[in-house]
C-alpha cells in the first residue's frame, strides 16, 4: 500500500470515525473501503463520441448545398 495523505471536511471525518469506531475497525480501514466503492462506480466517458467532429458548427445546415439533383431511376 501507498501512503498518502487527504483533505476533507470535519463533519466528514466525524462521520469516518465514528463509523469505523462503531465497526471495530481502524479509520485507515474505512477510508479505504470508501475509496474502492467510489471507484468501483467509477465509469470512464467512450473516447468515441466526437472522433469524426470535423470542428464546423454549420455543417447540418449546409447539408444540401453545392448537391446535384439526384436522377429519377424510371
């Protein structure tokens, strides 16, 4: 494990070890078991979305410009 070291609020950290006095356990042990829930929950965004953004706002707008009529096919 890696030491470190985190800012939080006092009502926050009141609620931590009271928590962990309440399970018997260490507040170390606790901060930890929080730790891994968020982190379990965490989802990263797809890097997908936006890989063909051409950088251009008007591009729905200009959809039909400079077209050529289509042929009938009868």
């Amino acid at each position: 494990m890696i030491r470190t070291t985190i800012m939080s609020d006092e009502r926050t950290l009141r609620k931590l070890r009271a928590l962990a006095e309440d399970r018997g356990v260490s507040f170390a042990q606790v901060a930890r078991e929080a730790l891994d829930q968020k982190t379990a929950e965490y989802r990263p965004k797809p890097r997908s979305i936006g890989i063909g953004d051409s950088g251009r706002s008007d591009v729905s707008s200009r959809a039909g410009v400079g077209r050529t009529k289509p042929r009938t096919w009868r």
